[in-house]
C-alpha cells in the first residue's frame, strides 16, 4: 500500500510540470469549443425559464389568500362539468 501510494505520488509530481509549463497558446478556444458552450448555456436556459415559472405559479398558489376548493370526496357532491 505504501508503495502504490509513493509511485502515485511520483507519477503526480512527474505531470505537474506538464500542466505548468502550458502556455497562452494554448488557451484560445476553437469555434468548436464556442458553439459547443454556446449550445450548453442554451440548454441551461431553456430548462431553468420553465422552471422558474413553475415555481413562482406555485408559490403565487400558495401564498395568496382566497377560497380553498373543495373536492367531491370532502363534500359528499358530485361535481358537474359545465
């Protein structure tokens, strides 16, 4: 176990220079890259706008005062469609 945990920590230190010695060139990113983050913070969007909605509908419901319904289970009263 000491062992492994020493060439782990060998094999560590040996790519730290690897992950240091990257330069600026490396940081642009291709249009690839963009249309791809592009489409992620699309996706993020389009799934958080509904949610949002929904809650705020949900706790608009339930921190309004008004009548309560009653189903016709409570009252004993079949309910008719109009």
């Amino acid at each position: 176990m000491k062992a492994t945990l020493q060439l782990l920590v060998l094999i560590l230190l040996g790519y730290t220079s690897l992950a240091y010695g990257a330069g600026s060139e490396s940081a642009k990113m291709s249009p690839a890259m963009i249309a791809f983050l592009s489409f992620l913070a699309l996706f993020l969007v389009s799934q958080l706008l509904p949610g949002v909605v929904l809650l705020w509908s949900m706790l608009k419901e339930l921190f309004t005062p008004g009548k309560m319904k009653r189903s016709a289970a409570v009252t004993g009263k079949p309910s008719r469609l109009p």
